[in-house]
C-alpha cells in the first residue's frame, strides 16, 4: 500500500500522519518525496479512511485485502473431497431440484442425475424467497428427504441453510450452502467458519468478485478452509436473463483465488433455454464445476420450475460439459 | 393478474391449465377468447411459474405482491411514533456516529446533534464490515453505551441488528435497525415481525424497491405493523458516489407504500462534500425524515470516517433540511 | 500523476521506462524508492497504457483528464447567456413538448409555459427513436414551429441535433442539444466545437460523470466555451424509474466543474407522476436549472406522452422549484 | 399485442379508445371481457404510449419489435460471405490490431493473424477516444495502410466507421463496423441502410439485447440485409473486467433472431489475461465468430495495448477455439 502525502504540509501533520500509520501496526517507509510506502498486514487497514487522513493526497492498495483465500500466497489450487468428487481438481456436476417436494420427486431425480454423471445431490429445504407468501421449502422434512435420496444413490448432499440456529438440522448433510442474499451475513459466515464442512459460498447478485472472496476470508478466518465459491449472475440493466452470468468473473476468481469456483447457471439464465449456454460459457472460462437446478416435471415444480432442465436435458448437457472441459484441458 | 393463454390448445391441456389455477386457491373467470383473469390472493402466486405451465403464453400481475405494505387497501400514511419523533407524519432527524467507540466519543455526539434538532441517536455496535480484518464494532458494550447516551440526552436509539441471537441484548434499543446486507436475511425479518419494537428496513444496494417492499412484508405478516423504510442508494456502474441514491425510489415508495420513508444520505455518498446535497435532494422528493452518520472527529473514526459530518455541518445542514422541507408541505 | 516501479528491475528497464514517460512530453520526477511523479500535460496520458508498460507496478492519476471543463484552473462558474436567461447564474427552467408536432401545439404549449415561467422552449424535430417504425419527428419542419413559435413568445428555443449535417437547419435554433445517445458521437462534438452557438450536453444513459466531462472537454477543445451540462438518469437493475436520477452526479458536477448543470426529470421518471419529486430533488441537489416535457394533451402526444407534465402541472411545479431555490440560495 | 381496459369505463372512452387503436392501423378484437387484442403491425406501437391513453390498465406485447430482425419470420440462419468467410455458418475469427500505426505494424499482424487461422483483418482508423486528448488514428491514412495489409494477405478488412460523410474514405474496406458508443447514432444507421456492403454492428455498452435489434432493424429497413451482431460486454458495478460480457445476450441474440452474432473479448477483457476465457466462454455459448485484438508489440501499442494479445497468444487461443467449436458442432 503505498500513499501520496500533500505537498506543501507542515511538520506537525507530517508527524501525526506517520505516527497514526504506525499505530496501525504497518511499517511506514519513506522512500523520498511526498510518498509512504507501508508494509505488513496492510489488509487491516481500511484504504477509504486512511484518505480522510489529514496530510493524504490519494491511497493506493498493491496487495489484496484477503490474504487467506488470495492466490498469491498459497499458489496451488485447493481440492475439496467430498465423497468422490475431488472440487478443484476434476470436472464436478451437482444436480437436483430448486426445492425437494417430496420423497418421491427427490428421489427420482437423484437416481437419474447419479445415472447422468452427478457427484453430489442438491436440493433446498429453507429456501429464501423474495415473497413471504410464496413456498418457501419442507424445512427439517426437506433436509431428511434429500438425505435419504443421497443416501439411497451414494450421492453427498449439498443444500442452503439460511440461519446459524438451522446448524444442528444439517447433521447429515455433507456441503452446507450459502446463498447469495446471505452471502454478507456475516454472523451466518463466522459460525460456518467454525464446523468442519465444506462450505459452497455463492456470490450475491450485488456484490463485486472482491466482495466474494472477503466473504470467503470470514469463513477461512475462522478455521475452515473447505469453501468452495459459486458464480451466479449478477444484477445489471439487461432484463432477458434473470441475472448476468459474469464468465470474465470466473477466470479472476481461479486468478486471484486458490478456492475452488463453480457457477450455477439456472439461477443466472432464469429460462431452460439458457441453461445449456450458460453452463458451457462458465466451463470454457475455466469453472471447475457446475450447480444445475434439475426436475423431472418442470412444470409441475413449487420453484423456479421455469430454470430447471429436465432429467433428459440434463443428461445430454452433461455429457457436452464433460466433452468440453476434457478437451480444454487436454488443449491447456 | 391475467394470462393470455395459447391458441390452438387442446380441452385437455386448457382443461388442466384451468384446474391447476383453480387448485392454488384463486378464482379464475374466462371473459372469452384467450384470456383468464385471476382474482383474490394472487400475491400468492409466483408468475415466474405459472409462465411455465403448458398453455399458458403470457402472464400479467395487475396488483401488487406486497398486500400489506400497500397503499391500496391502507390509503392513510402509518406514523411510527417513538419518543418525541412521529415519524411519517412530522420530518425526523436520526443522528449519530457510523460505530459506538467510546462513552465519551457518542454522548458527546448525542449532546450535539440532539442540540442541532435529531430526534433519535444512531449508533452501531454490530457492524456489517466487508472485510472480517476491519473495526466491527464493540458489541454489547457498544449498545450500553448508545443507550446510556440516549437516557442522558433524552433521544431514543436506533441500532442495527444482525443476527435474530442479538435479540436480548437489544432489550433497551427502542428501533431495531436491519442493514442493507441483511435485506433479505428472511430469518431475521421473521423474527423481527414477533416483536413489538419498530423496525427500520434498509434496501439493499442490490434490491429493487418492488423487493424492498416484500422484505418488508415479511415483517408486517407477522405482526409487527411498525416498520420504517428507508433507501440508502443502489450499486450502479457510476463509482464518484459510494452509491447511487435512488430519489425516485423514495417517491416511489411513498406512492406505493404507506410506510414512512427515510433516506441514509451518508452511506449513498460515500464522501462528506455528498452528504448535504443528497440529503436534501432526498427531503424534496418526500423522504419522511433522514439518517445521518456524525462524527465529532471524522478523521479519527474507527469505520466510514469519510463520509461523516462534523457536528457543526450536521448542524447547518438540519437548519437547512428543515427550512425546506417546511416549505415544501406549505406550498403543497 | 504517479507511478510505482517494481522493485527489482534491471536498470535497462528502468531507463527505457522513464525515457518511454519523457516522450510523451511530461516532466519525471523521481522522489526516491520506487516512485516516479509524472507532471506537466498528463491529461494526454492514457493510464491504463501506461500500466502496460516493462517495470510499471501501479499508476496513480491525481488531476482530472479534462483540463478545460475542470473547475481547478477555472474556479468562478461559466455564466451562459441565453436571450433574458443567463444559466450558471440564475436558476433556469426549459420546457416544451418532447416532439414538435403542429404549430397549435407547439404554440399553445410555448405560450402557456411562458406564462409560468419558462426562460427556454424546447421541443424535438429529429427524434432518435430506438425503433425505426416510431414517430421521429417533423424534422426541418418542425424545427421552423419551433423557431416560429419561440418568436412570437420571446422565448429562445432548444432543440436536440443528430448529424453535423443538420447544422444549416439549426441557424434560428439558440441551443443545440446533443441527446443521450450521442453523447459520445465524437464527430458532432467536434464540430459543435467549432460553432458560436451554447450547446446542451445530456450525459448517456450508460456514461460516468468523468465520462460527461470528457465529452464536454471535446467541445471545449475546439474553441466553443458556451456548454451547458444535463443530467438526464442513468440505466440501473432498478427498472421501476425509466432510468435513475444521479443526484449525488449533479452535485459531483457542480464540484468538478464550472460549466452550468441541468436535469432532466422528465426522462429519468418516465411516468408523470415522479416528475416533480425528480425535480425538485434536482434543484435541491444543486442544479442550475430544469429541462421538463410539457404538452398540452398528453394522451394524444406522439412520443413520450406517458412522462409529459400537463401546462397546469407545470406551472405549480415551476412555483415549487423557484420558492425551494430562492430558499437555498438565500440559506447559503 | 393485447391491452387490458380500466372495469368501469363509460361507453364514450370504451369508444375512443377503439377508435383511436384502429387509426394507427392495428385490428382490434375484443374476444370479451376487458381485453383487446391487437393485431398487425404492432411493432409500430409504442407500447409506453399505449399505457397511457385514458381507459388503459395494462399493456402486453406478445411479438417482437424488430419484424425484420426476427429469427420468427426467417427461421434459417442468415450467413454473411465476405472473401472466403461465411459468417453464420462457419465460425468465423477476425483478428488485428486496435488501431492501426503503421506500415509494418499492420502487414507484420496481418500475416500472422492470416498464419494463425483469421479470416478477416481488423483495424481501427478513425477511433472514438473517451478524451480528446489520446491518440484517434491515422484517420484516410490508417484505411489506406489497412487495406494494402489486406491485400498483401489476402484478407477481407474490417474497420469502424464513426460518421456518415467519412462513407467514401470506405470504398476499399470490406466491412463497415458501428461502435458501440455509436450503435445509436441513428443517422448513421441509416446511412449503412442504404449501403451494399456488411455492417457489424457492436452493441452498445449501455443497450439491451433488444434495444441491439431494434437498432439492426434500423439498417434492414434501409434495405442492406447483411447486418452481423457483436457482443463486447455491458456496463455494471463490476469494475475488474472492463465490461460485463454477457453470455446470455449471445445465446438470447441467436435465439431471437437469424442475423450472425460475434463477440468481442477484448474489450470486455481490458486486460489480457481474460480474453481467452472470454473467448472460449463465448465460442461456447455459442457465437459466430470473434473478433480479437492483436498487437506485435503490446508494450508499445497507442491505444488499448493492454487488452491486445500477443500473435503468438492469439495463435494458440485460435487452436483452442477451434478444437472447441468443432467439438460442440459434432456434439449438438
């Protein structure tokens, strides 16, 4: 980080402005000039206040302010084993419906995204919903349900909790999910910071690819270092699609990030015929894996059954996906 | 709402379309050609979806999907009265510094902007930080000492709270603040509509005011009819401002909501020189009052020292706000 | 201007750098360390080339890149005469129809807006419509209504040109406007550039403010001082607003630059009734004036008729403005 | 198109109402109720206006507002032939440099780029700067060196074109491109109408997919039918790539209409680390062809060198992205 004082300050402010810096705990250097190059655990320092310093003409940060999940000191890729999947390292599919409705529905869907080449099972069970009046998911019955379809196919489970007092719910299940609208719950991070399971942190429509790794540092601060970041569509001006699938956002993540990334393309496309582009672009842009809503009855499905595949559409789009990333990485 | 459904269907598929309708509880009359019309709670139902079920080729909501936030059937303005303050019906004033620091630091502010004309005392102790290395406040020793100013000046207080496990330490916080990053942590508003307590809802930088109204009728669905708005600015591609603040949404909002409505000036600008001219931009587009961060030494402040007044400006500037905003409801 | 080198560069780079930075024609300072502190014309500097550069580690511009707009070197505000108007100095409001569109109606429309207090007539002959198949205008022959009916009420006319080869049909016009779209139609800027005329730059739905001012700089540039600026909304998630109003850029704006500042309310509401509200938000954020549709049948208007304020809804607005104006100046 | 109508109206409005819908030359059925449904050419309603003449409560279009553009009445894909290229049916890579600087820079790109697998020849002449200060191209000189480089490789050129008058500088050059800042400088648009040769037409970084089509529109109705869509990224609070580029406006392009769609990753990269994701994400999603800039020397580029990939670069990525477009071609 280094900082450009004011010309023409006077000794008094010169040596407050040093001596408030090195309170901080940085060192302070002073190459020459009116520049401070300070040195140390600059992420602690918050660059928009140390502007407001008096004597500060402008504030340049050079290191990330993440220095857990950044890449630059941890350069090889983090693996993720759960179950058989290897997330980080080899291709990975997750598969299953927007909401488990019953045992039947979840099960079904489990042996035919098995069949088609899925690694882990998803499905939600506390589903945050942008009306209080729309379903909202089985609960706790959701969450046995999804377990028992993951049990019976020996698929892991991945599934959204949405409050820390939900933790002792989510016993069995085997990746526990962040959703976008919580992604800067900040209580919900620091407790998920503390277990010993992977956590799939999705970033929120709203936030930038920088905002999405600070909220991954809260849970690797805290102890845990099995996150595994999710892509999927942020909010813009274009209305076609229900977000914006930020693919350049994906390539900076695997970038600066040594965390596994993955993009859920459902949520971003937010219509079946966007699904199958969508999920490509995000594995050409290097994604190690995908997170797709599936349902055997789309039309029939209590939420966002417009975004799911069906089981056959979901097959035939895995079988493309794998073909692609296998020569992709073949090509590298 | 209405659906416009396809053409040349068969009866079967219109027969199913039509008791599918039926089954979700509304009542759907047929004025002839290809057209439905829903009646009764279709807040209920997700457009989204119904746009997916087989014959159906366009769908319309005619109403909005908030009933309880809604002018329409509550036409007179809600006053939420705390202390002094009725807000909604007289301009409010909410003053205080971004974080609670010190006993000194925040009853001194109290003194001040209680002096200058605010009717409440802000103050955080649990605070939202993006980055898990950056001041988050004192916590329940940060809630004492708010407290403790506000009995000595006689101003009640108004604190975020993040997490539904905080709730027994904001025994004596007369409003319960949620942040822009907690819009959509339905939990919390879940548990927020059990108390008796106003609540203040932030919008989310991400969040429309369409969304921003269904947050809020989480709350108002159970129980808690004593809910604030307030708009804070959205993220767009502009980045001067630390936000964009949306004047029409808070136009918007009155017209669509007989909610009071307040505007957060300090956070939307992002940078003191900002502050007045949103503030009152924000007051001549109809916000019911504003809240705003003070700081008696904003280039020491531990977070968003930037964008805090001095007590003086605050000073000036509520002279200002109220001068016009006088004005503007003896002209109506 | 900036510059930190890397550290550990061999002294061939470091001499091809600072001799690469003297070409261009600025002065290179080097303070000490790292840093170099580039000085003289850096406007003419493209930052993002020069981190490009062999042994550049970051730039750091610090004066804007519009030196004639920039109220650094120009700190008393440029006054605009414009028939009795003189904008920049006292509070001017423009109004007319969007689209000329008969000499009753444009006539009408003037006569009645003169009345309440409209220092310009605006009104549009060449119509940029986003599809070909919309009214876009009457062209040579709307421009002479408009002239024609600016005559018989003393008012100085306004009206949006779209190709450097309208300019001989502009001769009567006073104002030429440049719209959203062709804020960054380089050509036309340069040769407004060249004119005697003030023109009207509104700021693209899609532009920055530094943006704006850089295209201000083009017309500048090339000897025409007389620029008037217009805010006008920009294009957000949020689509209940037709665009959203920046206030906070008006003020920024204001702050940046001595030019004159306008909004636009009219096509950031895109409905009628946000109009005033926008309005007013702009004349209390700082604006130097207001540019609004009015016509006097806005149901049948053949372009934008749903967020034209009706002659009366003028007039009380125009009221509004001027007594919340007089009340800020006078509070100053 | 259909129109819900206000429950109550009088038989006088219902009557106007009618009437006034039949003059804009639409049939107006009314299968019952309080729907109306318009046919014919509903594109040329302005559907905003619609809304709000007295006795409408809802509009819904149901067609698309660019009947020419429209894969509806065209179902087959239209394949633009420029040299040996065919645009539309084989994919399709144009490769050079931003802008072009000389003699040799050009020709030596040129045939690497023909070496490496490009079919067309890029190169800015006449180049729409942000600040009227940075370098704009050599202008006729730059077009003449351009088309000499084509001949010598044997490749068709393209190259953008910023105002109507500089048409005759053009004779020479294969393909006319619109920038993205002018995608709705209509004048232009319908200059090129008029025109025999291809125009590629860049979204605007600010427009929507359909606002993209409607400005296509503007050039098939002038009776050129070789119109060729580019995607290059949209504007969004995301600032670590240059522009958002949005995958699902390629595939929404494709699905919606019959017209070629490039994209161009460089621009929505602005730095060259992203462009080959940006490449294959885009390949995959399923464009045309793409558009990339090469630079022998980046370093020393004038313009955008920081975005330019290396020929050796692009001669890779090039393999990539063929080996991936074959693989998706066989696979669909």
């Amino acid at each position: 980080m280094f900082i450009l004082t004011e010309k023409n300050q006077t000794a008094a402010v010169r040596q407050a402005l040093r001596q408030r810096l090195k309170d901080t705990g940085v060192t302070v250097a002073h190459p020459g000039g009116e520049v401070l190059v300070l040195e140390g655990e600059t992420f602690r320092l918050d660059g928009e206040s140390l502007r407001l310093l008096p004597g500060v003409r402008a504030v340049q940060r050079l290191t990330k302010p993440y220095p857990l999940a950044a890449r630059t000191g941890h350069p090889e890729d983090t693996v993720v084993s759960v179950g058989k999947a290897r997330i980080g390292q080899d291709f990975c599919l997750i598969a299953g419906p927007c909401a488990v409705e019953s045992s039947e529905q979840v099960t079904s869907i489990a042996r035919q995204v098995s069949a088609a080449g899925a690694q882990l099972l998803r499905g939600g069970a506390f589903k945050p919903r942008t009306s209080p009046y729309t379903f909202g998911g089985l609960g706790a019955e959701g969450l046995e349900l999804l377990c028992r379809a993951g049990r019976e196919t020996g698929l892991p489970v991945v599934s959204e909790i949405t409050d820390p007092r939900q933790l002792s719910l989510f016993r069995e299940v085997d990746v526990l999910q962040v959703g976008a609208r919580n992604m800067q719950n900040f209580e919900l991070l620091r407790e998920l910071g503390r277990q010993e399971k992977p956590v799939l942190l999705k970033r929120s429509f709203g936030a930038t690819v920088t905002e999405l790794l600070q909220a991954a540092e809260y849970i690797l601060a805290g102890g845990n270092e099995r996150v595994i970041l999710c892509e999927r569509g942020i909010r813009t001006f274009e209305t076609d699609s229900r977000a914006t699938l930020d693919v350049a956002g994906i390539a900076a993540l695997k970038e600066q990030s040594h965390l596994p990334v993955l993009a859920d393309p459902s949520h971003a496309a937010g219509r079946r015929g966007l699904v199958a582009p969508l999920a490509l672009a995000a594995a050409a842009a290097g994604a190690d894996g995908l997170m797709i809503e599936v349902h055997d009855r789309p039309e029939e499905a209590l939420s966002d059954g417009r975004q799911a595949l069906t089981c056959g559409e979901f097959a035939r789009l895995a079988r493309r996906v794998q073909a692609l990333t296998a020569l992709l990485r073949q090509e590298e």
